[in-house]
C-alpha cells in the first residue's frame, strides 16, 4: 500500500551526489560475515542505503538528513536499536549487499518489483511515484509517445527499475534501445541531459523533481509507469523483520513518522516554475556572491541560518538592495520604515545594514515563540510572522485552539492562518482581518528558494 503520492511538480530536496558518512551512528563498508544476527538480539539494525536527496543526505552541518534516514531513525528509536549505515554508491550495489547477507535491510529508493520479490523480501511502501522519460526541453523532436522513443538515446543507471520498464516498452515498441551505466547514479545521469550531454534518461518522479529544481531545462517527456511503491527490503529468510517493520509502519507511531517525514521534506512544494527557476539559478551564480559574506555574518550573529536568511530575502527582493514595494517598504530585506527604526538601522538601501537587521527581526520573531515548539516548525512560524506580523500570529495560534488544531504545527497553522481572511473567523480575534493565506505561500517559497540556494553554503 502506498503512503504518499508525488503529484506533477512536487517534490525539492538538496541536490547530494558525493559520499557521505554517518556522524551519529556507524558506517561500514560492504564485508562478507558468516552469520548477521537480528537486531533483536544486538540491538544494532544495520542499514544499506545510497547518498542521495531523496534517501540520506548530509546537511551543511554535516548532520544526517533524508527521508529514508528519517524513517529508518524512527523506527529504529521505537524499537531501542542503534542504526549502523552501509553508504553504497548505487542501487546495484544495495541490491548486492541485501544478497551479501552484510545488512539487515535496504532503505533507499527501492521500487517495489515482482522480480525483486522473488529475490527479497518485501518490506513496507512508504511513497508512491511514477517513472518518468526526462530529456532537455530543447530536444526536438521530443519524444511524447512510447512509439516515438526508438532512436532516442536513453542512458539508465544500471541496476534500476528502469531498465526493466524500458525492456518491457521494447516488447510492445520494438527498435527502443538504451545503455545502462554502472558508475553514475540517476541524479548524475539527469545532470548530464541537462547538460546535453546525454540524450535522455528515465527517472522517479520525485528525483525528476528534486533535479529540476538545480535544472531548470530538464522536461518530462512522458510518465511510463502508473504510480510504483518505494519501499524497504530485506534479505531472504528476514521474515520476522520485515513482518516486524510493515507493524511499525502501519500503527500510530508509523503514520505519525511518515507525516513528519512528509512535512519537511515534500508538502510545502508548489508546481514547477521554469521562468521563476531560471531566473533564481541564474541569480544565485551573479547577484548572491556579492551578498553572500553578509547574509554568513548575519548567521554568525544571530544564529539564523545563512541560507534561510539568503532564502528570505530572494522572496523579499530577489536580491536587489534598490528594491521598493508600492506600500513603502525598502531593500534587499524590503524593511518598514518603523520596522527599520526600531532596528537601528538608518539606510534600509545598505545592503550590509539591512541584512542584518533583518536577520535580528526574524531573530526576534524566532526568539519571541515557545521554545517548547519544535524545529523546523518554530522557524517556519517565525517567518510567518516576519511575514504577516507577530500580532496576527499570535491570533492564529489563538484561533487554532479554538479549533483544536496544534498551534505549534506547522502542518496544521497552514489551515488555521488563511481563516483570518474568513468573515466567519476574524471579527473574533484581537488584530482583526489579515490575509492569512499569504503567510503560507510565504513560508512555502521561501523553502523552495532555500533547497536551491542551499548548495552556494555548502
């Protein structure tokens, strides 16, 4: 069953292609071993997975971050086991460490597969995506029916699902050919036919995504697939386990971690943007590097994250320190007058004084919030109300009570903010009427902005 779909346009995570290790837990390289004891008993689950946006990543603080990292860590902790990682540079190899009998499970991308099945066993769905053919939007003629794929040239990493798609296309549209490639991942591959360098490849739908997001000129040609479960495996003979983790997945404790793990990393994405997409890479290569040294100092004062701070203002002004809005507010951080005043700061078209001062406010605003809240939520509610005004947060959240909604949700305030818009909502409140939908589409942008421009920190 799967948990989650990718509708067209929505998916963004960093962009990760190298290696990377585990601070936390242990990471090994792939060794034989006589005899892999369960977890149960050694209270170490040990995991095969791959470096990538959409699986196990590391932060630019070098934490361990993804969604299969999110979920193998929640169950893992309902369960009192330690994780040790096994990075594995592609599907293949993950495969292969599942055969090896050197892991306990596989968490990374899998596609649920009859073939696999017979090689596996089975563990739970947690998303459900689409295979899609991805060239670049130059490419002509484009290739949008499976009879028109013959000719094309098509590069797959090797290993993959996709391989089998594309052999089962060639049966029904003979003349399709492809070349599979054991050394570059999917995401990789994708980079190069937006670099035109390959012609094009087959991809999920949530890598497409991620992809296009630091790819602006990649196109899905056609979806091959109808919706495909990603999920874990195990090895032949794991039984009790994999009957142990489709429990954990299907009870309480499951739902709530896949919908935490959905929150930060997947439901706050919109459609896909070209013209707005371009445009931001194209700014981050010539407008941040002359802003880029103050929005560090900013996160070196404050504590706010350079590229959220970098984010914020891209929504603000797109980094322009001239910018002015029709209601007066002014620079790269598009300050109020009053607003400025209260921060110091004297000339709101300095761009170094006004970074700064706005990475103070959202400070403040961060600073002004129960510290019970948890992360990333207290953040998004602080943008929020750098956003829509404190007072008109401190409504919502109000409101949400009422409503028995969480107000330290993030998720749930989403609902709640856009009703100080609703007549049947804000005469009761203290602030009165605001347009609470513009918060959300706020914060939501924002995240978009930050997942590209957090490589230029890196």
């Amino acid at each position: 069953m799967s948990r989650w779909k990718f509708a067209p346009g929505i998916l963004i995570l960093p962009l990760v292609f190298a290696g990377c290790s585990e601070n936390s837990s242990q990471q090994t390289t792939t060794q034989p071993t006589a005899e892999l004891k369960p977890p149960s008993e050694t209270g170490t689950l040990k995991v095969a997975t791959r470096n990538g946006s959409t699986t196990y990543y590391l932060d630019r603080h070098e934490n361990p971050v993804g969604p299969e990292h999110a979920l193998i860590s929640a169950y893992a902790e309902s369960r009192g086991w330690q994780v040790e990682w096994t990075m594995l540079d592609s599907t293949s190899d993950v495969l292969a460490a599942l055969e090896s009998g050197n892991t306990h499970l596989a968490a990374a991308g899998l596609t649920h597969l009859a073939s696999r099945d017979e090689r596996f066993v089975r563990g739970p769905a947690h998303t459900e995506i689409t295979e899609q053919l991805v060239c670049h939007r130059d490419a002509r003629p484009m290739p949008r029916k499976p009879e028109d794929i013959p000719g094309t040239d098509i590069v797959v990493t090797a290993g993959s699902s996709y391989v089998e798609t594309l052999n089962k296309l060639n049966e029904q549209h003979p003349g399709i050919g492809f070349r599979e490639d054991a050394d570059r991942t999917t995401e990789v591959i994708l980079s190069d036919v937006a670099e035109q360098d390959v012609g094009c490849t087959v991809a999920d739908s949530n890598i497409v995504q991620v992809m296009r997001r630091h790819f602006p000129h990649l196109e899905v040609a056609m979806t091959l697939t109808e919706g495909r479960n990603l999920g874990w495996y195990l090895p032949m003979g794991s039984e009790d386990l994999g009957s142990d983790a489709h429990e954990w997945m299907n009870s309480v404790d499951g739902d709530e971690a896949i919908g935490l793990m959905e929150n930060r990393y997947y439901s706050y994405i919109g459609d896909f943007d070209f013209v707005d997409l371009r445009a931001l890479n194209r700014r981050i290569e010539d407008r941040l590097p002359e802003f880029i040294d103050e929005f560090r100092e900013a996160e070196a004062k404050t504590g706010m994250p350079a590229d959220l701070l970098a984010a914020l203002s891209y929504q603000e002004s797109h980094w322009d320190p001239a910018a002015k809005s029709p209601t007066g507010v002014r620079g790269i951080m598009m300050l109020t007058r009053r607003t400025a005043e209260s921060l110091g700061v004297t000339n709101r078209l300095d761009p170094e004084a006004a970074i700064d001062g706005g990475a103070r406010y959202l400070a403040d605003r961060h600073r002004r919030l129960p510290e019970t809240i948890p992360e990333p939520d207290r953040t998004f509610l602080a943008l929020a109300s750098y956003n829509i005004g404190r007072g008109h947060l401190l409504d919502a959240r109000a409101l949400a009570r009422t409503l028995n909604k969480n107000p330290d949700s993030w998720q749930e305030m989403t609902e709640v903010l856009p009703l100080k818009a609703d007549k049947r909502y804000y005469p009761s409140t203290r602030y009165g009427y605001a347009r609470g939908y513009e918060p959300v589409h706020y914060v939501q942008r924002i995240r978009n902005y930050r997942d590209v421009i957090r490589s230029a920190f890196e």
